[in-house]
C-alpha cells in the first residue's frame, strides 16, 4: 500500500512540476534547460516527501502544505538570482514557496483523496 502512495505522490509531483514550468516560462522568452530541470525535480522532490512522510500533521491537508512548503525552500532560494519583470526577488521567493505549498495540497488530494492512498496512522 505504501509504494501505491509513493508512485502516485511522485508521478503528481512531476505532473506538478510539468504545469509550475509551463507557468513560469509563460513569459515569452525560453526557460533555459537547467532552470526547467531544477523546476520539474523541485515538484516531483515534494511528491516524494509527501510519498515517503507519515508525520502526524493531523490532516492530510496540513500535511501537503507543510511538505509542499518544505520542500519548495530550495528552489526558491535559488528564484533569489532570478531577474524576472514584474517580480522583486522577495516576491520571486514567497510565490515560490506559496505555489509549493498549493501543489504540496494539490499532490496530497490526488494521492489521499482520489486514489484512497493514504498514510499509514502513527497513533
């Protein structure tokens, strides 16, 4: 039951990834292939830690957005570098890591509610 939870948690974090890239390079100009890559391998690292995680956060929700936000640290230290019109880089920061914390939810509800894979209890 547990690699069920896993493989669908990951194959939505990648999903994820694919539609948070298409966001970001929406802006008319090429995403370069690192920055692509750190994107799609940020959403699919929160689907593998929602995947893997049975934290008793007491709901599934929290416990998306709390992974969500989690894991989504990392790239949006790196959105710190990124020149981007129309965004500060405290803003580049916070709406990454707020997206997250939305695709950490959204992952979450695919894998707990729609296919039935939850958590294994730790009480």
């Amino acid at each position: 039951m547990k690699s069920k939870r896993l493989m669908i948690a990951v194959l939505s974090g990648f999903v994820c990834g694919l539609v948070c890239n298409g966001l970001a390079s929406g802006g008319g100009y090429p995403m370069p292939w690192p920055i692509t890559a750190q994107i799609i391998s940020s959403r699919a690292l929160i689907g593998l830690a929602i995947g893997l995680s049975c934290l008793p956060l007491h709901h599934w929700s929290i416990h998306g957005l709390v992974m969500g936000a989690l894991f989504s640290l990392p790239l949006s230290f790196s959105g710190l570098m990124a020149e981007v019109p129309g965004f500060s880089k405290s803003s580049m920061f916070t709406s990454t890591v707020f997206m997250g914390a939305l695709y950490g939810l959204l992952i979450e509800i695919i894998t707990s509610v729609v296919f039935k894979a939850r958590a294994i209890d730790t009480k």
